[in-house]
C-alpha cells in the first residue's frame, strides 16, 4: 500500500463553533458530537478563537479511495506504530484514512512503515 507524507505541521484543536473557520484551506477536518467540536487544521491557520490546541502534528494520508468493504487497513498500521510506542490520532474521509502523530515520532515511524512493506512517497 502507498502512503502519501504531507508536508504541512497540524494543529488539533477544540472550538466553541465553526463560524469563522476556512474550509477552503488545502487541509480542514471538523468532528463534532453532543460534547465538543474538533477541528484539525494546518498549524499556520489555526484561528485565534481556539478553546484549546495541540501543535506538532505530521500526517500521512493513505494513497487512493479506500472501498468500505476493506477491513484493516488502519488498524494494521496503528498496530505496527503501537508496538513501537507511536501514538497516533487518525482522521478518516469518505475516500480515505489519514493518519497523524507527533513531529518528534514522524521519522521513526515512516521508516517502520517502510520496513513493513508500505510504500512511502
């Protein structure tokens, strides 16, 4: 499987709304539940009205449009980042999976990514 490194830093945020928020910016995610509202952005454009933010965050998104019947996918790389002590916080489209962890773990978990036969471009 091919995996696509996204060159930008991401911020993962809490909001109090999306009023404000440029979803036209290249990378945008919003969650929100009957307990909060997240928004995952490019660090540079994180808005001023933020709750609270976590910075340092590198993403991979995995390459092509990923069928619903597939089953495993992220969760075969979660595992391998795991035993290696990588968090990660994934975010899923309707085409795909991207997958974030912290700056300070992002070499090492390309190169175990790469040991494990996926293809990191």
């Amino acid at each position: 499987m091919k995996i696509e490194v996204i060159k930008e830093e991401f911020s993962v945020c809490k909001v109090n709304d999306y009023q404000g928020i440029n979803l036209t910016d290249k990378h945008c995610f919003i969650g929100k539940t009957d307990e909060e509202c997240s928004l995952v952005c490019m660090t540079e454009n994180v808005p001023s009205f933020t709750i609270e933010r976590e910075d340092g965050w590198k993403a991979l998104r995995l390459q092509g449009i990923l069928d619903f019947s597939l089953v495993g996918v992220l969760a075969k790389i979660a595992t391998i980042l795991a035993e290696h002590n990588i968090s990660i916080f994934a975010v899923s489209t309707y085409n795909t999976d991207y997958v974030f962890m912290k700056t300070s773990q992002f070499e090492k978990a390309l190169t175990l990514l790469k040991e494990n036969d996926y293809i990191v471009e």
